[in-house]
C-alpha cells in the first residue's frame, strides 16, 4: 500500500506532537473530573490543567490579562460569539472578501435578518491582498466592527493586520481578526498588533486536538459582549444570572478538559520549538514549494510568489485536471492528501476566479512537513501535468 502524505493541514494538522496523546491519555486514565466543579484532588488538578493550557495561550498571543482568553470549542464558535455578542441592530460592520464562511455566514445571516449592513472590501486577483486603504475606505460613522482574516485559507496571503490594526484604535473601532490559518505559524502579538478580539482555533497550527479553541477579549471590550451560552460555571452558583467577570461570563458548562490537556502539551511543544523557529520553518516550506512548482508547466499556484507575503497553504490547479481529479490521482497514485473544492470561502474564489470551475486543489504544509515531503509533492504535481498534456 502507497505510503500516506498529509498535507491538509490548513483543515486540521497532523500529525500531532506525540506529548499531545500523553497528556490526553494522562488525563483520561488519572483525572476524568470536571474543572471547577468539585473540592477533590482530582477536579482541582483538572482546574490546574485548565488554568495552565490558558497562561500558555495568552501568553503565546502576549495577552495582557490570562482570564481574557475564553476557551471555545473551535475557531468558528469564537468568531460567532464575537460577531453576535457585540454588534447590534443598525451596526455596519467591514470585512473582506477574502474571508471564511464562519465570518461571512454570521454576517450575512444578522444582514438577512435586517440587524445591520456589511462592506465587503476587495482584494487583488493576483495575490488575494486585501488593501489596507480599501479597506479603512469603506468605514462608515456606523461602523462598529472590522473583521480580517489574518491569512487566507484559500491563497495563503498574509494581511496588513498591523496598518488596520493601528486606524481602527486610532478610530475607536474595535477589530476581529480569524487567526484560523496563522496561530503557530507566525508570531502573534495582541496589544503591538492592537488587535480586540482574536479567534484562535486549537487544532491547526497550535497542534491541539479537534474541538479546542479560544476567543481574546482586551481587557475593557468584555461588558459591550453578550455571551451566546448561559449555563453553569462552578461560579456563584446561588444567582440564576450570568457571572459577568472573567473567563466564566464566556465559558458555560464544562471544559473539553481532555482536549485542553491535549492543547496545553502542544503549547508547550511549541513553546519548546519556539514560535520563531516555527515561522522560519513555514518561510521555508513556501520558499521551497514556490521555487520548485514554477519549474512545472500547467501549475498556476494562486496568491503571493514570494515566501514572506504567506503561510504554507497554496491553491493550484494543473492544466487538463479538474481540481476533485487531481485530489483524487495525489491520493490514489502517490498517497497525497489533499483538498479540493471552494474551502468555505466563496468570495476569495470569485475574487481569484476559480469559483466557477471547482475552485482548487489545496496543498497545505504543517510543522513535521520536510523538504522531502515538498519534493516528492511537487515530483508527483510533475508526474501528472505529464499524463494530463499526453491526453
């Protein structure tokens, strides 16, 4: 049987650092309480577990208060309760098009419902770039939110979060920004970026299992966010009322405990690694990828040429290959795993003109890909603009 390559990592990452499964395993076999919900050794060690995957993401992310980093189930569930928390009826919010279906769908579904406006900025067709200017443009006295994503999950384009960032403080506009692609990838730094509200998911770049995720809140933003779950919290539990202090107004029920020890161990990993480390390794997967796909005739890589404008997760198509086609001869000729389609983000794909057509295959590169891994990709990418030109 072919040996198996996964490079879908802008999906989920894998494989994991093994202490992640440890730490799971740890806990399963050791723990199994609740945080926050008992006096026993057990649940307070639970609530330890807890309280130190928490220090580590804030202090990834340089977050100015520990308890300002709410723990969500995964990115998209920190975008929705951060875009249906804040705004209200008659807001107008600016984004891009260059955005995920979990910014674009709460969007869309407050606007259908007639309880505010939204400008979609546009980006190039070339690169995916979303123009600062235009996006700073389109800000209306109304205007409540700017949401960016920090990296595209379809070209790979990093964005100027750093210029929209400092007008929209120097606005009063607080500012959303979907780490989905960049947290573990590239240094993140909350207050110099002068970013509000950062959605992080745990399971992609950081490493975590599936069902992790955090919500950034600055120290100030947290009383103008309605929680979307109101629920238990092993806090004031004599009042039938929301807690309204931090982390516990955001964080009902109970922790996915499991996965925070999971998502703790792989913080520590990367803390270990170091996040620059981790970064001159993701410029150097886009560097080699770049330099080795423009020797292949067919292959269009979308968004950025140069290694430092992107993250590793490239979109291509090969002359004479459907996108679904390709996917399916990297998996079955090679062992590949790939992804094709629209990826959740219908507006990037108008933008880069593949929505049409399939849209495109999508390579995606993770911290254990190896230049070997991006050669035998790029080889087997050769292999079959060969085949589809002898057609």
């Amino acid at each position: 049987m072919t040996s198996r390559l996964y490079l879908d990592n802008a999906a989920t990452s894998f494989p994991k650092p093994p202490e992640v499964f440890e730490a799971m395993r740890r806990y399963a076999e050791e723990l199994g309480a609740s945080a926050g919900r008992g006096a026993y050794r057990e649940a307070l060690a639970s609530g330890e577990l807890v309280a130190d995957c928490r220090r580590r993401l804030a202090t990834l992310i340089n977050a100015p208060a520990t308890d300002h980093v709410v723990f969500t189930h995964n990115c998209s569930t920190a975008l929705n309760q951060a875009i249906k928390g804040y705004l209200r009826k008659g807001d107008h919010v600016v984004t891009s098009r260059m955005e995920h279906n979990s910014v674009l769908r709460p969007l869309q579904a407050l606007s259908d419902e007639g309880l505010l406006e939204v400008t979609h900025a546009p980006a190039d067709c070339e690169t995916g770039r979303v123009d600062a200017a235009d996006l700073l443009a389109a800000i209306r006295p109304r205007t409540k939110l700017i949401v960016l994503a920090h990296a595209s999950n379809v070209t790979g384009t990093l964005q100027p979060i750093e210029a929209v960032g400092a007008e929209a403080q120097r606005r009063g506009i607080p500012f959303l920004v979907d780490a989905a692609q960049t947290a573990g990838h590239v240094l993140i730094d909350v207050q110099a970026m002068k970013i509000d509200l950062l959605a992080i998911p745990g399971h992609k770049g950081l490493l975590g299992p599936l069902g992790t995720g955090a919500l950034y809140i600055r120290p100030g933003l947290e009383g103008a966010i309605t929680p979307l779950v109101q629920g238990g919290t092993g806090s004031v539990s004599e009042r039938p009322v929301q807690p309204d202090f931090m982390p516990d107004k955001f964080e009902s029920g109970s922790h996915n405990a499991i996965g925070l020890a999971g998502l703790a161990a792989a913080l520590q990993w990367i803390e270990d690694q170091s996040i620059e480390s981790l970064a001159a390794h993701d410029r150097a997967v886009c560097a080699r990828f770049l330099q080795k796909a423009r020797e292949l005739p067919g292959l269009v890589v979308y968004g950025p040429q140069h290694a430092e404008e992107r993250v590793g997760v490239f979109s291509v198509r090969l002359s004479g290959l459907e996108p679904g086609e390709l996917s399916a001869l990297l998996e079955t000729e090679f062992g590949i795993l790939t992804r094709s389609g629209l990826h959740c983000a219908p507006m990037a794909h108008e933008t880069i003109g593949t929505h049409t057509d399939g849209g495109t295959t999508r390579i995606s590169f993770g911290a254990f890909n190896t230049p070997a891994h991006i050669d035998f990709c790029v080889e087997a990418l050769g292999k079959l603009s060969d085949v589809a030109v002898s057609r």
